[in-house]
C-alpha cells in the first residue's frame, strides 16, 4: 500500500483528555509507516485547514507526544467554526480538498462533539464527489456527554469527577458555616441541553439528605416556586442547602435561566450566568446568605483530577480512529460500549457518522428523581464506572508537567484563502 500523509485537528472546547486523543492517534500513525508518512494537524482546527496553516507534527519527538496524554488544553489549537452546508458554502469544502491534495494528505482525523462529526461526514461526501480518496475519521469528545451510539463521551469522565469532588467538597465548607453565615451555595457546570455533567454533581451524595439537596437539568422545565420550596425546606431540615444547576435550565417555554441575548460561532444562544441569576431569586424570595461559584473553564481543564477511565477511553479512541481508517473504514466513529456494569467492562466499536452528526442524547427520565430535583439508582449506576480511578500526571516544582511542542509550521503551497 501506498504511504500517504494524515491530517489532525481539534474542534469545539476542549476537554482535559482531548490530547490523549491526539497522543493515540499519533501514536498509531507512527506505528504505521508503510501507509502514514507525515502527520499534520491543523493551526486551530478545521480553520488551519481552510488557510492552509499546518503544524508537522512529525518534527515533535516521542516524548513530547506522549507527554499530551497529561496534558489539558487543547496542544494544536481548537475553533468554533462550523462549515455550513456544502450547496452554499461549497468553496470551502473545496478547499478543504484542495490542501489535501497538495499536501497528500488521505486520512482526515476531526476530534470533537456532534457539530464536528457534521462537518466530518460533509468532508467526506464532497471528497467522494469530486473523487478526491480521502478516509475520514470523526474522534468522538465532548464534556457535555451528548454524543449518540457511544455509551460515553471522551471528556465527561473526568468533567464529572471533578464537578461531584467539587460539590462534595464545597458542601463540606458550607455545612461547617451554615449556623452563622451563608445558607445556600450554588455550583454553575455546564450542560446547554443536556444535564449529564450536572446529575455528576448528585454523586457527591450517597445518603438521603446528603448533599446536593437540589439539581436542576435542563431536561426538567424550571419552576420557581417549587424550586424556592425546596430551597426552604433544605435550610430548614438540614441548615444549608447545595444546589447544581446546569448553565442550560430553562423555563417550560423553552427560554433559558440565563439568556445573554446573542449566539456563538456554532448558532448556540450565548448563556450569562444562571447562578448569580438563582442566587438572586432565592435572595429575593427566601433572604438567605448565599454563594455562587461557576465552574467554567476549571471543569474542563481540571487534567490532575482526570478520571482514570476517561483518560484510557481518551487514548482508545485515538488508536481506533487510526484502525478504522487504515482498515479502509470511512465517514466512522470510535465509539465506546460498555460490556458489563459489575465489573465494569468496556470496549469500544464505530459507528457511521450518519447516524451521530446533528444529534443530540439526553438525560433519560428514568435517572432523575420523580421530583425532578435528583438523580436515581440507575443513574448512579451508570455514571460511577465514569470516575473511577486517578491517572495523576507528573509534577515539577509543585504544578503538574505539561507537553512542549514546537508546533513547527508547514510551508505552504497554495494561495492565500479568505473565510
């Protein structure tokens, strides 16, 4: 078989694994150098593509790449930036083939969330139209959970155990002040339409009355007065009350807590803040103390309290995206599958990116509490395999070492390109 080169990029935000991800997929072309010549990824993703803005990942050593698998952030540089669809917007698309061309690139690796996974299957349409033999490859990441077919999303793990280590923690603060000071703490994680990362933070409680005392998903329409009564009844009963709220809750009409009013690079309603937005309820129905925290870009980043589980899943699905391709597979998904509950067994298989891209998966019923403030057993269930285990990088002069590419540039060939 021919040797040609490959081509890597990062999309949407990033996780605290996603560049374990890119340590597998690398790590598997390097072994592979009778069909892989040269790796590429692109300067900030699919955009790096577009303006020909390449990195030779083939000039980072051994070392440094095995040393992303410890490493948050995204190390070649990720965008939202969403190709449209290819009828209107088909100059991109075909520029997009064309880089390829003049780079010999045959293997497209696109790691991301559902948006990424659109974007790789309308890649892989055009190259077949234009009878450009491209081999795409979608790697599946996301923190939001949200990605069809595969059991979990690489990211989650570890986005989930640093928000129920979190809550855990934090409940302790509070219920050590509650008597004389604050009542009410608020934690903010993300989640736009789906409530997984916020059902992490109900982990953080294994008895009845344990904190947190109330989560609120965005799949459970928000209502005031019953959340304010159980706001009151948690103070009451217990002295405090824990709240994790998704950024995504949103009242029965469909509008969000906490709209800003304007969009993202990918369409998204922009979110402005649904803590401070309850906290001010409560202080306005209730008059309880309060504190608010938003765990923004900490959750996503937090790679020394990453979940064993994820950052292994992480790196698996980098190494298969590199089988599926050199097996000839195209338009494909690594996707995780769990074999077995207890013990917790997984494995991970793919799936056609026709049934993944534009769709979304959503906290079934069944785990969340019929009073729509909690989450169940079969939840439970299903989210603790998802942390288990430390996967603790190395640390120099007391902060955690991270991987230092040179990120060398590739020259370029074509014509300057204007999004």
């Amino acid at each position: 078989m021919a040797q040609h080169n490959a081509f890597y990029a990062q999309s949407g935000g990033v996780t605290a694994v996603i560049n374990a991800s890119a340590c597998g997929v690398i790590e598997a072309c390097r072994q592979a150098p009778d069909q892989i010549g040269k790796v590429y990824a692109g300067h900030n993703g699919i955009i790096g593509a577009l303006t020909e803005d390449l990195i030779d990942v083939t000039q980072e050593s051994d070392e440094s790449i095995a040393a992303l698998r410890h490493t948050p952030g995204g190390a070649f540089g990720s965008c939202r930036y969403k190709l449209k669809d290819i009828d209107t917007h088909r100059a991109q698309y075909e520029r997009l083939i064309e880089v390829f061309k003049a780079h010999d690139i045959r293997y497209f690796f696109y790691n991301g969330g559902g948006d990424s996974a659109d974007t790789c299957l309308k890649v892989s349409q055009l190259s077949e139209k234009l009878g450009y033999p491209l081999t795409a490859i979608h790697v599946p990441k996301t923190v939001d959970n949200d990605l069809p077919i595969t059991d979990n999303s690489p990211g989650f793990g570890s986005v989930a155990k640093y928000i129920a280590t979190s809550t855990l923690e934090a409940s302790l603060d509070i219920a050590s002040m509650c008597a004389t000071s604050t009542k009410v703490f608020v934690l903010e994680v993300m989640g736009r339409h789906a409530g997984w990362i916020a059902a992490a933070g109900g982990l953080a409680g294994q008895a009845e009355g344990e904190p947190p005392h109330m989560i609120i998903f965005p799949e459970i329409p928000f209502n005031r007065k019953a959340a304010m009564a159980r706001v009151e009844e948690s103070v009451k009963q217990f002295g405090y009350c824990v709240i994790v709220v998704s950024e995504g809750a949103r009242y029965e009409d469909g509008t969000f807590l906490a709209d800003a009013g304007n969009t993202d690079a990918f369409g998204h309603r922009q979110l402005g803040g649904v803590a401070p937005t309850l906290a001010g309820m409560i202080k306005q129905d209730l008059g309880y103390k309060y504190h608010w925290a938003v765990a923004d870009y900490l959750q996503r980043a937090a790679r020394h309290l990453a979940s064993k589980t994820d950052v292994e899943q992480a790196y698996a699905v980098g190494r298969e995206a590199v089988t599926l391709a050199l097996a000839g597979k195209n338009a494909m998904m690594p996707a995780i599958r769990r074999i077995s509950q207890s013990p917790y067994q997984w494995d991970v298989i793919s799936a056609p990116l026709s049934q993944v891209a534009n769709q979304e998966k959503f906290m079934p019923r069944d785990f969340i509490s019929e009073n729509g403030f909690g989450i169940t057993q079969p939840c439970r269930d299903y989210l603790s395999p998802l942390i288990q285990g430390e996967d603790f990088p190395p640390f120099e002069n007391g902060l955690p070492k991270v991987a230092k590419l040179k990120l060398a540039k590739v020259e370029r060939k074509l014509p300057t390109f204007t999004l």
